[in-house]
C-alpha cells in the first residue's frame, strides 16, 4: 500500500491504484466501524436499561437500528436493500442532530439564565467582602492569573473568560462599538467563516431557536418560568426554585446529551457499514467477532426486556482488545490520500467510473471521525464542482451587512428582556468576540472601572466569588 499511495502521489497507474487503495481503506472503515459499532451498541443497550424509563423516540430509533443491523448488514443484502437502510438510517441521523440542536439550544439558554441567578443569589446572603478587600487588590489578582502563563493562546482565553463574569458597565452603543470592531477582523475572512462567527453569537445568545425547542416540555417549561421571572422583585422562594429547576435541567441535558451522542456513534458507524458494503468481504479479521456480538444484543433489544448477555458473548470483546487503537493507526497512515485524490484526481476517478465508490468514502471519513454531527450534505456539496466565488463580492460588505442584523436582532432582544438578562448576552458576546484590547493596561484599565462601578452589592459579591473560584480553580 505504501507503493500504491507513492505511485498515486506521483499520478501514476491511477487506473489501477486509485481502485486498489479505495478498497484496502474501505476494508478498514468497515472493520474499524465494525468494532466500534459491536462495543457501543452493547453499552447504549446497558445505558437504556439503567434509564428505567422508556422513551419512545429512542424505542423507535433502536428497532429501526435493530432491524437493520439484523436483515441488512449482518447478511450483507442486496443494492436495493442497502440504499433503503441508508436512506432510513439517513432521516434518524439528522433526527437525533435536530434533538441535541435543541439540547444544545436549551444549554445556552440556562448558561444565561445561570449568570443571571448567580447574581441574585447574594441577595439573600451575606454580602460582605471581608475588611481586607479592596478593588485595586481583586483587579491585581485578576492580572496576575490572566498574564501567570505566556502562551498568547491562553491569556487571550483567560482575558475572555474574566470578560464574561465582571460586572458590565457600558452604555449599549459601547457596546455596539466593541461589536462592530470586533467584527472588523472578519474582514479577511470568507463568506462561510462569517455565517459561522454569527450563527455562534446569535445561538449562544438567544437569539435564534431551533424548532425543536419545544420538543423537551420539562426544559421549555423552566426556560418559560426563567423568561418570566421579575428579577427586580424576585423573592428568595423563588430564587431557589429557580435554582433546583436550573439544576435539574442541567442534569437532565447533560443526560440526554450524552445518551444522543452515544446513538449518533452507532448511527454513524452503521451507515459507515453500508457505505462500504459493496467494497469489502466479511471474511474479515475482527468483524466476525463483532458480528456475534450484534447478533447477541440485538436479540436482548428484540426480546423487551433486559437480560445479561451469556458468557460467550461478553468474552468476545476480549477478542477486540487492541483493535481499535491499531485500526485507527492504520487508517491514520493512509487517510491523507483521500486528500490527494480530491484535489488532483477527481476527473480520473470519474473516467474510471469510481466516482459512487469514492463519494462513499469520502462521506464514511467524516462518519468515522470524531465530529459526529457533521453535516452530510456539505460534504456532498463539497464534493461537486462549484464556481468560483465572484469576483464582484466585497466580504468587507458583507461583514457590515451581518453585523447590522445582528445589532437588529440584539436591540430588539434588548426591549424584550429584563436588564440583568441582556448584561448576561452582552457579557458573553463580549467574551466571544476577538480580544479588543490594545495592550495590558487597557485589560487592566477595563476590568478595575467595572469592579469599582459595581454598586449592586449582591452582584458584586457573586461575581467576586465566582472570579475567586476560576482563579482557585474550585
């Protein structure tokens, strides 16, 4: 294989290499997935059983998985067949991206509401700061923890980090200001690069919600008792309810996340089979092994209810013990000539009619990688000769147009919401923006004028807490 990806790197025999080299990475896909899918199916079938509750969703996700795994990849069926479970296997994956968008969703909407709860909750404590603080000391420590490392990477991490927790201090058109400059480094940048920075802001910060928002009534209804919430007025009653909801949905997303991460795995790793079905054999080392494994845990998911897998089978990942670590170090030292084919030699592939072949494996790389909500379409996309973006299109103009719908967006959010909710939006766009400072002592200058003009003692007794604790690392 070594002398078959020199020759393709020189562009020479392609004819016959490119077939050879597609098949000897698709073999090791398929075992890769094999042995990944045969572990992570028997570990979602143990986390479903320790849920104790059913869920139809995932009912219906593990049969539909169940029922292929059964009739199509462990008997290898027909084309026909194959492209129907691909087509079925397909719709659940963007089903579950769809179901973690909206966890996704509802995690940065109780970040902000977290923020918000943290500085009502001296309100009914203590607000004493101790007879020896004082802002200049506090500011100092602060400096001292941002700039303890010289790595610029992490100072500007750390700068952003202090950013989202001081108390903010600034009229909204400073705001606006820092904003707008702060995009002025996407200048530089393309189309795609922009659209990304945005979506991040506008998602983070409540301002676009998935559709799917709703589909979690226990979450939509905390985020409904959140919005609502006075907090001018808030009692203490009420702030510690606030505070067990915020918990538990935490919990409960944290859960759900990764319960939805585990099937997407096993999504991904089935349609990784089916994709180089036609392209390898079964007689495979490993993949029998797997295959019993299958067989075994889909008979316990078929039977409704849970019983302990025998012996032979749980014996089995003795066998696969290794394997994953040396697979992915064989694919590792291959993987890159899919690169080279996609830029060089796409023309080839399709004159020798490999164009499905390599398309397949193309989209099974990024099934096997360690993004698993990648956007299969992109890459489809991405695999079609597109024109070349006109030279008429200014991305100075563009960046200004994107940034006067997201001031659209945040001022409007801003006449929706109550004030302590916009500071904790605009704490953490500031965060997210490009560090703006220009050298040490405006950092210093920006994080002393807003501790010092924080009159509110209970925000300034949570925000010294919470800065203490990130310093300590608590």
């Amino acid at each position: 294989m070594n002398k078959v990806l020199k020759e393709i790197l020189k562009g020479m025999n392609l004819e016959e290499n490119l077939p050879v080299y597609g098949k000897y990475l698709a073999d090791l896909y398929n075992r890769s997935a094999a042995v990944e899918l045969a572990l992570d199916y028997y570990t979602y079938y143990e986390m479903l059983e320790d849920r104790g509750k059913k869920d139809e969703n995932l009912q219906r996700y593990a049969a539909v998985i169940s029922e292929i795994i059964e009739h199509v990849i462990i008997p290898k069926q027909t084309e026909a067949e194959r492209n129907k479970a691909i087509t079925e296997i397909d719709g659940i994956r963007n089903e579950i991206y769809q179901k973690v968008d909206g966890l996704a969703a509802y995690a940065d909407i109780f970040s902000r509401y977290e923020y918000v709860s943290n500085r009502c909750e001296y309100l009914f404590k203590d607000t004493d700061l101790g007879g020896n603080y004082s802002d200049e000391e506090f500011t100092r420590q602060i400096m001292q923890y941002i700039f303890s490392e010289e790595d610029n990477t992490v100072i500007n991490g750390k700068i952003s980090e202090i950013i989202a927790e001081v108390p903010l201090r600034m009229t909204k058109s400073k705001f606006f200001q820092l904003l707008s400059e702060g995009m002025t480094v996407y200048n530089q940048t393309d189309r795609k690069t922009v659209d990304d920075f945005v979506y991040v802001l506008k998602s983070s910060s409540m301002l676009i919600l998935p559709e799917q928002i709703k589909d979690f009534q226990d979450l939509h209804e905390i985020y409904l008792y959140a919005k609502n919430m006075n907090y001018d007025t808030i009692t203490e009653s009420q702030f510690c309810e606030l505070e067990q909801k915020l918990k538990y949905a935490a919990a409960f997303i944290d859960d759900e996340t990764g319960l939805y991460m585990m099937l997407q795995g096993i999504v991904n790793k089935i349609y990784a089979m089916l994709n180089c079905m036609p392209y390898v054999s079964y007689e495979q080392e490993n993949v029998a092994c797997c295959i019993r494994v299958l067989q075994a845990v889909n008979e316990a998911f078929q039977g409704g209810e849970y019983k302990t897998l025998s012996d032979e089978v749980t014996e089995s990942f003795g066998a696969l013990e290794g394997v994953p670590e040396e697979l992915y170090s064989k694919i590792s030292s291959v993987e890159y000539g899919l690169d080279t084919v996609k830029e060089q030699y796409m023309k080839t592939v399709s004159d020798i009619k490999v164009e499905e072949f390599f398309r397949d494996l193309f989209i099974t790389r990024y099934l096997m990688s360690d993004s698993l909500f990648v956007d299969l379409s992109v890459v489809r996309d991405s695999l079609k000769q597109t024109d070349v973006e006109s030279e008429s299109f200014d991305i100075k103009v563009y960046v200004e147009q994107k940034r006067q719908e997201l001031e659209e967006d945040l001022t409007r959010f801003f006449h929706e919401n109550q004030k302590i909710v916009n500071r904790s939006v605009m704490a953490l766009i500031l965060s997210r923006l490009p560090v703006f400072f220009n050298n040490i002592t405006e950092i210093q200058d920006y994080i002393f004028y807003s501790v010092s003009n924080c009159t509110n003692k209970a925000e300034k007794a949570a925000v010294v807490e919470i800065i203490k604790c990130i310093i300590n690392e608590i």
